[in-house]
C-alpha cells in the first residue's frame, strides 16, 4: 500500500503538524456541531477526530510501544469505520447518535495518543512501523477533506448557513475554453516515482488510446445555469437509467446547496450564503449530473485513463473531476494482508473514478495518478467537470 515510508519521512513534527491541522479545521465548530449527523454519508466532526486518533492506538501503540495501555475500552467499538478484521463497531448511520464520549473526552484521546505517538517517535522506529504511519498519516489528511466536505454539509442545512473561520477559495475558470489534442497512441498508466501512492494507484501498465479532446478548464456556474435553465433536469433523454431515476426520486433541481431567491441563483459556501458567482467552476454534481450535462453539449466526460495522459496539459486542483471510468483494480493488484487490506480493495464496486483534487485536498494527495473514487449518486464532495470528445 507504501511505495515507500522511511524514519526520514516519519518526523515527530510532521505527525503533530498533521494532527495539528485536523484540529484547526474544527476551530470553527461549537461542540453541538460536532455530534451531529444529518444524513448516513455524514460522519459528526466528533467522529472524525477520534476515528483518525483510533487508527494510531491501534495499528501503532498497541502493536509496537511496549507497555502501552489503551486509553479506553471502548473506543475501538465506538470509532472504528470498516475494518472487520479488527471486531465490531458502531455502524456508520449509528454515529450521530453518540453524545458520549464528550467532545472534551475526545480531545483528551487525541492529546493522549499524541503525547504517546511523540514519545515513540523519538526512537528508532521499524520499516515496518513506518510504514503504517505513513497510512496513517495519509488516512488522516483524507480525513481532514471529508471533514470539510461534512461541515459544509451541517452548515448548509441550517437556517444560519454558519461559516468557518477560514477560507476554501475556488478560482475563475473564465479563460476561453479550448480543446487539447491527444493523439492515438499507447500509454503508461499508473504510479511510477519513488514516492508515497495506495495501492490502488500500482499495477502501472500500458492502455490504448485514440484520439481525443480535452477541454483545458473545468466547466462554469454560468454556463450549468444554462443547462439548468434549458430544462436539462427534465429531459429523460439526457440522463442514465439510474440517474433520472435518482433525480425523480430525491426531486434534484439544481446542484446540492443551490437555491433560487427572487429569481437570483444562490448557493451556500462555507463563508456564507451568496449570489453564484458565475465564473467560479460548477461544485457539489452527482457523477449523473455532470454525465447529462456533457450530453447536453454533445460531447463526453473523459475516460480516467484520458484524464491521466491529458493532465500535463492543464491545470488541475480546484475539484475533483468525474470520469466516465468505472473503479476497478489495475492488471495485477494485490491487496495486503490483515486489516489494512480493507483500506481500497473491496470498494472496487458500484463507484465511479474522480481524478485530480480539490480546494480542501492536503497539497501532496494531488499527483496525475491519484485515483478518489465516488458512488454516482454523491454530491456533497468537492466535483466538478471537464468535458472531453
């Protein structure tokens, strides 16, 4: 699952800095926001900064400091997520309802794990260890966006549509939109470098690839709102079986936290709630949604491994971009033994590839072969489109 993780990468500052900045995204928060959980894909803030402490007392402390007692009982019950090869746990749509432990009891299974996390690494530490906490490391800082992603949506449900105390800034997308000529050939895909990847990112190989288009920048407000205005959520022609189904059960009119005020778009950003700017990149699309708008302009959503070849070409960063690629294993993927197994594998189902990064994603989980993986039917992460043909 490491391409590679040495005592030199496993800083004792690194490890705090990180869980550092977990803590400073909750900054914002009063503790009754932080146990809330208002639909099953929302994890309560809570939940987050105990879960991604859990993860170090238990595939660290307990296995590799001696003499290291567990800070509590319970809370491996209370904050594992999936990992069945370590017991049982309170399901995913249960962890709302959890008032206790208190946010303060939480913050004091951070602070003791972290005191005791800073205390091993100022010994030499195994390959082996390192190499666990470098995951955790990277499992905490994918936390810290699905973090972002769950306060948005706790906020943008509340009539006070809250803001945070610092800024997730997108840019205008408002350069003329030109298309990038790949031509027909044989391509390399996959990690390669000498760097930290997941698994899911191994197995590089060769694809064949025709020609194709890509557009050089992500598709606007304004140019959605047209889509929208046209009539696109009502055209059944547009959309996959399962998206207009989807679309016509949940009554999706527009993006997830857009609204019409008086004949005026608006939309909730976590610096409040605003006019759409209609420059900015169009945010919060389902897989369906950007596959009927591509339909609509008659053109396409790239495949991944498009995606992957183009990226060179363009600037990429402010959303994670759908592709029309299904979430499947490379030729020769091999997934680890025990619980860290779970980690990718077995969700190689049902999801679609999202390529690229976003506002929130920690700077170095943007790389060309980073592989995010969505059900088509989520929203609330930070998506966007680019159009191929």
């Amino acid at each position: 699952m490491v391409q590679i993780a040495t005592a030199n990468s496993i800083t004792k500052q690194r490890f705090l800095d990180i869980r550092t900045r977990t803590e400073d995204i909750c900054n914002s928060l009063k503790p009754e926001d932080t146990s809330i959980q208002p639909v099953e894909f929302v994890s309560p803030p809570k939940w987050h900064l105990a879960h991604t402490t859990w993860f170090f007392e238990q595939f660290i402390l307990s296995k590799h400091k001696e003499n290291y007692k567990v800070f509590h009982n319970e809370y491996a019950y209370y904050f594992n997520s999936y990992y069945n090869n370590v017991g049982d746990r309170v399901m995913r749509a249960q962890r709302g309802s959890m008032t206790r432990p208190t946010l303060n009891e939480v913050l004091n299974y951070r602070a003791h794990v972290n005191s005791h996390m800073a205390e091993y690494l100022e010994h030499d530490v195994s390959e082996h260890a390192c190499e666990t906490i470098e995951i955790g490391l990277q499992h905490e800082q994918q936390h810290q966006e699905l973090l972002v992603y769950d306060v948005k949506y706790i906020f943008g449900h509340q009539p006070s549509f809250p803001k945070l105390d610092f800024e997730i800034k997108l840019d205008s997308e408002k350069q003329a939109q030109e298309f990038i000529k790949i031509d027909e050939n044989i391509y390399e895909i996959g990690h390669k470098e000498d760097s930290f990847c997941w698994d899911n990112e191994l197995g590089r190989h060769k694809v064949y690839l025709h020609d194709f288009e890509i557009s050089n920048r992500l598709v606007t407000n304004l140019e959605y709102i047209e889509f929208v205005e046209a009539g696109g959520y009502k055209d059944f022609n547009l959309w996959h079986a399962d998206g207009w189904e989807f679309i016509q059960t949940n009554e999706i009119k527009a993006p997830l936290y857009w609204h019409k005020v008086n004949g005026k778009w608006m939309q909730y950003t976590l610096q409040g709630f605003k006019e759409i700017d209609m420059e900015l990149p169009i945010n919060h699309i389902t897989f369906y949604e950007a596959f009927a708008y591509s339909q609509w302009k008659g053109l396409r959503l790239p495949t991944e491994f498009e995606w992957e070849v183009a990226s060179k070409y363009f600037k990429y960063g402010q959303l994670w971009e759908w592709t029309n690629s299904a979430y499947l294993p490379y030729p020769n993927y091999k997934k680890v033994d025990g619980a860290l197994g779970e980690y990718n594998g077995k969700f190689m189902v049902n999801a679609m590839v999202m390529r690229g990064a976003s506002a929130a994603t920690p700077k170095n989980h943007s790389r060309p072969t980073y592989r995010n993986f969505f059900h088509p039917e989520m929203r609330w992460q930070f998506s966007g489109i680019r159009l191929a043909k």
